[in-house]
C-alpha cells in the first residue's frame, strides 16, 4: 500500500507542534513543582508530617500541645487517607483560611495562621509538588485532645477572636531583603510558631512577638535585636551561618532547632537566609527583668561542679571551642529568662545537627546520673551568672519539675 504522504506530512507537523507544547508545558510544571519543593523545605512540612520511622509526609506523628496531642495528616496523593480528592480551592482554603473540603475547621498546630500569608501562585507551587509525592495508604490516628477542644466547631470562636486571614503586604520603607526575610519567617517558615508566646487558648501573644516561650519542654530563645539574650549579639553572617550549618562561632543547633536545620533552613539558598538574617536582626526587643543576684556561696559550689565536669569542653574561661563546643560566654540561650533548656541540656545532654556543610556532630554528656538537683541548679546558676552573663538564680525546685516532666514523657 502506498502512504498517503499529505495526511503523513500533515499528522508529523501535529505531532511536532504538540510535542513543543508539552515540552513548554513540562517546563512550566517541572519549574512549578521544583519551587513547591524549596517552599515545602521552607516550612518544614517533612518534620510535622513524617512520623518516627514512617514514610515521608504520610502523617501519623504525634504533635505535643498544651491541650493534648495532635496527629498530623497524610499529604501524599492517595484518595482515601491523603490529598488526592482534594482540589487547587480546598488544597487552598486549608492553607489560607485553615478550613478543610468539608468546611470542618482546622486546629492552628497546622500554622495556617502563618501560611495564610503566602501568596496563592505560592500555595498552587506546594500544592503541585505534593501531587508528585509518592501516594501512601495510611490513616492517622484519632486526636486525642481535651474537651471541647475534641470538637472542631471550637476552633470558629478561636479564629474569630485570634486568626486574621490575608497575604502578606510589603513594608513600602523597608528593603526587598528585609521584605522578602519577613515573607518567610511569618509565612512559610512560620518561626512565631515557636519564638512567640502563646496565650492560654494557645494563640500568639503579638505584642510579644520573637520574645520567646516554652515548647515541649524546651525554652524557646529570643529572635530579636537584643544583645543579652537575643540576636542583637549576632552579626548577620553569624545567623546564616546558623541557619545553613546547624552552627557558628556563638552556638550549636540541637533538639527541636536541629530538626529544623536539618529539614529546612540548610536547604534554603544563602540569599534567602541573609534575607531571614535581615529581617529578624531589625526585630526590637522588649526591655528585660532585673534577676536577683545568685549568693556567692552558691556561685562558688556552682563553679567547683563546671570545673570538675564541664570545663574540659567548656573551658575554664566559658568561650569553649569554636564551632565545636559553644562558649557559654555571653550566650543568648544561657541567659534566657527560663532556664527550661538549660537545666535540661544539663540533665540528659544535647547533640548538634549534621549538615551536608558540617557533617560531623559534637555531643554533650547527660549529667542526670551524677548531679543532684541542688548541684545542677548550683552549676546552671553559676553559668548564667559567670564570665560577665546575668540571669535569674535556677532553683532545685525547677530542676526537681524538669526532671519529673521528662520522666513523664518517656512513660
């Protein structure tokens, strides 16, 4: 049979077309989905959405909160546990007013209160990056929240009264650095999340912005310009250097921090984390407490406890060694105005995070075997108060609590 050349030539020339306007199609998508990934970095959605030895973003972890535990869900594309019968609009509403497809409201430990200020060609990014996820069948467990909290219709009178839906709005005095850092710590990175204080319905306390706060037993340091226990001490290097290394000259990444390094920020490019630098070096400080000066008896039992078990590392003089062991010198987290971290850093010990730039991590002993309370209030007290520091005297009755917390966690 001879070909019939015209419808040949003809069906060719389609095919070609076509084939250009995938390509240009695929173009666009791929660049898409590869900016859904640097923004689903960003936010660390990995960290929440990932459970202990789980598949990656299929939900199921348990989110600690003050009302009871939370289980994050499944982002994967599968249609009946995960995302996959969601579409653009709900995968939107979720994020920008924190309802999902079925009008049920969602609880603010997914911090739509600060994802509500990415901009929608943003959230279609994540969104098309998580349609290319792996789909995985798995169902979360049941919150298991106090009442009324266990029902969702609470959570109207919650937003109404502490949830303002809207993108973000550039400060027209400010530089495209310092706007671009504040998009992404209130939006995706949502850092108030944690570096803000909650009220006791668990909202932000926004006139304390950055100050810091306790989370999941941990004392959350200040990001802001204040030299004793802020940022105001940190050059803006210095805080990029954190933020990509998981160290610096000042400090070492660990616990809740060193999750955060690892999943997100060492994966940012360096114009962004400058840009984060900026933005929360320009974040006043609110003025500090006095603290009652330690008695010297109990600086002088709190030091022969450092010299015997923390100078090695340390140093006698508190400067440590240099991105290895933090000096506790002028240190932003020693002189928190809770001593939360620091008696339980003393207690059961710390490791800095590995990164691709630093991939060797350095470990602090635990010390809950060998101090009593009294010794680890003395050696805390000292630490905060030597070397030129100044904080509040640390108590054996708060090392007795912090340690009965941890206790009850590990039961």
């Amino acid at each position: 049979m001879r070909p019939m050349r015209g419808w040949t030539s003809f069906g060719i020339a389609v095919c070609g077309i076509a084939s250009i306007v995938l390509a240009r199609a695929d173009d666009i998508s791929f660049a898409q989905v590869q900016r859904g990934k640097y923004l689903v970095d960003a936010a660390d959605c990995f960290a929440c959405h990932t459970a202990e030895k789980g598949k990656p973003f299929a939900g199921g972890r348990g989110i600690e909160t003050p009302f009871g535990t939370i289980y994050s869900p499944n982002l994967t594309p599968d249609r009946q546990t995960g995302l996959g019968g969601w579409t653009n609009d709900d995968f939107y509403n979720a994020m920008h007013f924190g309802v999902a497809p079925d009008g049920q409201r969602l609880y603010p430990a997914f911090p739509y209160p600060y994802f509500t200020k990415l901009v929608r060609d943003d959230v279609m990014a994540i969104w098309a990056y998580l349609k290319t996820l792996p789909s995985v069948k798995k169902q979360r467990p049941p919150n298991e929240l106090i009442w009324p909290l266990n029902y969702r219709v609470v959570m109207r009178g919650w937003n109404w009264i502490f949830f303002k839906p809207g993108e973000f709005t550039p400060h027209p005095q400010k530089s495209a650095e310092w706007n671009r850092g504040a998009y992404l710590v209130e939006g995706s990175g949502h850092c108030g999340a944690c570096h803000t204080p909650k009220n006791a319905f668990g909202a932000d306390k926004t006139s304390q912005q950055f100050q810091g706060g306790l989370l999941q037993d941990w004392f959350i340091p200040k990001i802001n310009d204040d030299p004793h226990n802020g940022l105001g001490s940190w050059s803006i290097d210095d805080v990029v250097e954190y933020l990509k290394t998981g160290r610096n000259a000042r400090s070492g990444a660990a616990a809740l921090m060193a999750e955060v390094v690892a999943n997100s920020t060492s994966k940012l490019s360096d114009e962004d984390l400058r840009a984060i630098a900026i933005y929360v070096k320009d974040v006043s400080a609110k003025p500090n407490e006095a603290s009652r000066q330690p008695e010297q008896a109990f600086m002088d039992a709190g030091k022969a406890i450092f010299s015997d078990s923390c100078s090695g590392c340390h140093q006698a003089n508190g400067e440590g060694v240099e991105r290895m062991f933090p000096p506790l010198t002028h240190n932003a987290n020693v002189q928190s105005a809770d001593p939360t971290t620091v008696i339980r850093v003393i207690v059961e010990g710390a490791q800095t995070v590995p990164t691709t730039s630093r991939p060797t991590p350095f470990a602090m002993p635990p010390f809950n075997w060998k101090l009593s309370d009294e010794q680890i209030a003395a050696v805390a007290t000292f630490v905060r108060n030597a070397w030129g520091n100044a904080a509040s005297v640390v108590t054996a009755e708060e090392v007795k609590s912090v340690r009965g917390r941890l206790r009850a966690t590990l039961q």
